[in-house]
C-alpha cells in the first residue's frame, strides 16, 4: 500500500451525505449538510439530484461535482477524511 491517502469511492447516501472509501481499508460516512446549508458556490449541490452525481477525481485526490477539470464544487481528500473521523467520535 501507498501512504498517500487517497479516495476510492464515493456515494450520496442521503442528500448531503456521502459514504467515502479510502486506499487503507477505511470507510466513513461524511455529512456536509452543514457545510453546503449556506454560500452560493454550494447551491447546485444542494439539489438532492445534483449531489448523487458526486465523482471521485484521477488519483483520488478529491471527490468534485461538475466536470473533472472545471469541478464546480470540490472536497479533498484529507479534510474530508478529517470531517468522517470527527463526525464518527
């Protein structure tokens, strides 16, 4: 195994929340309801649509809605990693 952290997979499971797997084995569930609830940058994802559509990035650095290249909104790796580890204490 690499000790870069990256992403592998990531899925809405509820509008706003996501279950994200990284390359150590370690799954979490990340809930950003909080932090999409305000700012104009979030409000496409706020639509419960549009955030299913959630893709991982080339080398799993990060997790973007949009189109790869030109993200509209995106989370990386590490923090959302931070933001699963938090929330599961």
């Amino acid at each position: 195994m690499t000790d870069i952290l990256r992403i592998t997979a990531a899925e809405a499971v509820l509008a706003g929340v996501l279950k994200v797997a990284w390359n150590d084995d370690y799954e979490g569930i990340v809930d950003l309801r909080g932090i999409i609830a305000e700012g104009e940058i979030f409000a496409p994802i706020r639509n419960p649509e549009n955030f299913r559509n959630v893709r991982v990035a080339s080398y799993g650095h990060s997790i973007y809605w949009g189109k790869e290249g030109d993200e509209d909104v995106d989370f990386g790796c590490d923090r959302l990693r931070e933001i699963a580890e938090e929330q599961a204490a």
